[in-house]
C-alpha cells in the first residue's frame, strides 16, 4: 500500500491508546494530509459490513487462498451470498445504466466527469476486492481516460479510512503492548489509507525511530474471500459465454492467490527485506547472521525502507519512513534511468523483482534518491518462471 509523505517533521502528540478526535481538538500539523472523512463508520463498512459475518474458526481457516474452502463456507450462508450478488449487480447495473440513459440524451461528454466520480465512489463501498482491481487499472494512462485516471488513481492511498479507534486497537492486540509502551508519538488520523489498510506515522519510545505503521482494514479477508467467489463464478459464465480460449477461472485464481499473500504483513516485511538484501537461508527466518550482501545496494541513488520484522505481524507492518515525493509528481530524468536499470536488474540478473511498482509506490526522496515503498512482496523467480514456460513450450 503505498505511504504518502510530506517533507515535515513528526508532530508532538502523546501516544496514548485511548486517544480520540474531536472538533474542537486543536490544529495538528498533519492536518494538511487529512483524508476525505475521518469518520467511526468509513464508507465500505456502512455499505457492507455484513460480509463481515465469519466466525473466528472460519477467519482463521482463509489464511491461504483455497477456493474449495471458501465455497464451502459460503454454501452455509447462501444469504449473504445471495446479497452480495445482488449489491455488486444492482450497483454496476445502475452505473452502466446512467451511461446509457447519458448516450441516449447525447450529454455523455458533458457527464464523463460525473460518471468517473461516482465509478469511483462505487468501487469504495464494494470493498478491497474492486478498489484492487481499479489501482491495477489506473496505472494504465494508454487505456483510461484522463477523468477515469484522475478518479481511480485516489484509490491508491486516500480511500475513506477506518476507525482510529479499532486501528489503535488492532495494533495492541497483535503486538501485545499498549501504544503508549510503543510510541512516544503517533499521528492520531491515518496519514494514508487504501484498500487493505491504513498507515500511520509514529516514533518507537525505545529507539527514537521514525516508522510507517500500517494496519490491516478489518474484514478484509472476508470481503476478499466473498468476492472472489462471486468473481470466479462469472469468468466461468463469461468465458462460456463468450466461447473464449483463455481460462479466466485460472487468471482470478492467481489474482486471489497474490492477494491472499498481500494480506499476510509478515510476509510483506520478509520480501522487503529480501528485495534489499540477499540472505543465504529461508527467507522467511531472515536474522543478521545470514545477511551476506546488498541485492541493489550496489545501485546508486536506490533506497528500500528498513523493515522491523520482529515488531510486525500477518495484520500490522512496521518499516522505516521515508520523506519525499511521489515519483509523478516531480520531473527527475535521472531516477527513471536509476528505476529502469534497478528494473532490468531484478528482472535478469537476481531473479526477484518489485512486481507492483505503480506511481504510488515510488518517491524520489528529499535527498535525491530513488525509494522502493508500498508492497514490497509480490516477487517471482524471473528467471525459474522463464525456464518452465521454455521448457512446456518445448
């Protein structure tokens, strides 16, 4: 999930864990960065809160994408399948149906923006699945629209945020301390928050350090799991349909796949420290001890955020923050030469690269360089992948 920053230094607010806003609460330095609505209740959960409805033992069972397994669990609520079918048919039919009516009246071009807007607010209040889908989109100029682009790329870190509250919440729960025992200081507002979740900025108390906190949007793991059945359903029908040669069931399969491992921090903060270092044991059991060497430090002007692997869990990520600039939104020749060569480098000659490098997740930094944030754990084995399609081809 990409982080959005501002050059200016961390505000002083106490950290503590029952901190709440109020209007009356005085001006605080991040005030310039607030999200659209700071509300109890964001957007998404007062549209479809009732996805929510799992058991611990069934949450607990939708670690890992497993279709059978979902099927399963939703065979056993066939109303809450029944109405989520009917909210994503009722709210595209109604969106696409507004299009025609515009078509018809021939003012389709004085209601694109309009149209893109409301697409927009659409996709939030159907859940993470859609927003995910849309972020893939909106990094597709050659194809979108200018408004459509305008309007998608906002889903990549200012979507409604959840509840501080049940941020500050989670975070204790799964780290098993309180957040005044964590933080001297943390942001009591998300400084950015996207379709899985939400980030805050704060200073560890024992080290001083100041860290990017990102916490996992509650129910995500159900939403996801409901609609990537519905979602899979339907490229059956379409490719049925449409008497289509490509397999669309297996093309959601890798999606869901992707975003069941996006869902796991703990891995995140794994593959982020293997995209800056080369380890000679499990990735996943990554210590000092086995840090040989850089995998693009030898690359000038590239900086990856220390992840802090140890303070981080599958539903809370901590990672070093990073000041600067998104990469879009500065004109620096010099770090895309930098971003191609460190692309071409992950791709042919390491094997593992940054399989999401959309606008959001690059910075030039206030010092010049060029930084790695966001999801950090989409990595592949390039080179492997190339070697079996080789080798079915043949």
């Amino acid at each position: 999930m990409p982080i959005l920053l501002v050059p200016s230094p961390i505000p002083t607010v106490p950290a503590i864990s029952n901190l709440k806003l109020s209007p009356e609460s005085k001006p605080f330095k991040f005030r310039s960065w607030r999200l659209a609505a700071t509300r109890d209740v964001d957007t998404f959960t007062e549209k479809s809160s009732y996805v929510f409805q799992l058991s611990a033992t069934e949450a607990d069972s939708l670690v890992d994408y497993d279709l059978k397994k979902i099927g399963s669990i939703y065979r056993r609520k066939p109303l809450i399948l029944l109405r989520r079918i009917v909210q994503v048919g009722t709210s595209f039919g109604w969106w696409f149906g507004s299009r025609y009516v515009d078509k018809l009246m021939e003012r389709s071009d004085q209601m694109f923006k309009v149209r893109a807007a409301e697409l927009r607010k659409l996709l939030v209040e159907l859940g993470p699945a859609y927003v995910k889908i849309a972020q893939a989109v909106s990094s597709r100029a050659d194809l979108i629209p200018p408004s459509y682009l305008d309007e998608l790329s906002v889903l990549q870190d200012r979507i409604t945020p959840f509840s501080t509250d049940i941020a500050f919440n989670t975070i204790e729960q799964e780290l098993g301390l309180s957040i005044d025992e964590m933080f001297s200081e943390i942001s009591p507002e998300p400084v950015a928050a996207a379709s899985l979740g939400q980030v805050y900025q704060a200073r560890l108390r024992h080290s001083g350090q100041v860290v990017a906190v990102k916490v996992q949007r509650p129910g995500v793991q159900a939403a996801i799991s409901l609609d990537i059945l519905i979602l899979h359903f339907m490229a059956g029908l379409v490719r049925r349909a449409g008497k289509l040669n490509t397999d669309l069931q297996a093309l959601v399969d890798e999606w869901a796949s992707s975003l069941f491992r996006e869902l796991d921090y703990k891995k995140e903060a794994n593959n982020g420290l293997k995209f800056s270092l080369i380890c000679v044991d499990d990735a996943l059991n990554v210590s000092a001890a086995y840090l040989n060497r850089q995998l693009y430090g030898e690359i000038p002007d590239v900086l990856v955020p220390q992840m802090y692997i140890e303070q981080t869990t599958r539903k809370v990520l901590l990672m070093e923050w990073i000041e600067g600039k998104k990469l879009y939104e500065v004109k620096d020749l010099y770090l895309i030469e930098v971003g191609v060569y460190c692309s071409f480098n992950q791709l042919l000659e390491y094997g593992f690269y940054h399989a999401d490098p959309h606008p959001g997740n690059l910075l030039r930094t206030n010092d010049g360089k060029l930084a790695y944030i966001g999801i950090l754990l989409k990595y592949e084995n390039f080179n492997q992948a190339c070697l079996e399609i080789f080798w079915q081809k043949n």
